[in-house]
C-alpha cells in the first residue's frame, strides 16, 4: 500500500526499453491512480529487488539498509 506520507528521492534517471503492453499498462495505471510513473517503477523495482537479492554477489554492503 502507497504511504502518501514518505518522501522518494527520484533524482537517478534510468533508461530501459519495455514491452509495448508494460508501458501502456504504466501510463494506464499512472492515469488512474494519480501516483507518477516513476513512483509506480520505483516501487515494483524495489520489490522486485527484495525478492531477488540472490541476482547480487554477496559482497553488496549494506544492501538493506540501501532499500529502506
């Protein structure tokens, strides 16, 4: 759940290149939620992240604390 309270720091820019129906369905929810497109890829990136920690080496330091 989006807590409106906490303040992202998006200021590194990051260019991919998705599938066609993954940004349509970025802009889509973007429109309906009134969340930014950036937010929304922050936060399924950052999940996404904590559910992968085994695509790291191990000698990432601090790799928590960095999510938090």
């Amino acid at each position: 759940m989006r807590d409106p309270d906490k303040k992202l720091n998006l200021s590194a820019p990051v260019a991919v290149k998705v599938e066609k129906c993954v940004a349509e369905c970025l802009t889509i929810m973007a429109d309906y939620t009134k969340i930014s497109a950036d937010e929304i890829v922050n936060t399924a990136l950052r999940r996404f992240i904590v559910t992968h920690k085994d695509y790291f080496p191990g000698n990432v330091p601090n790799l928590d604390e960095r999510l938090k």
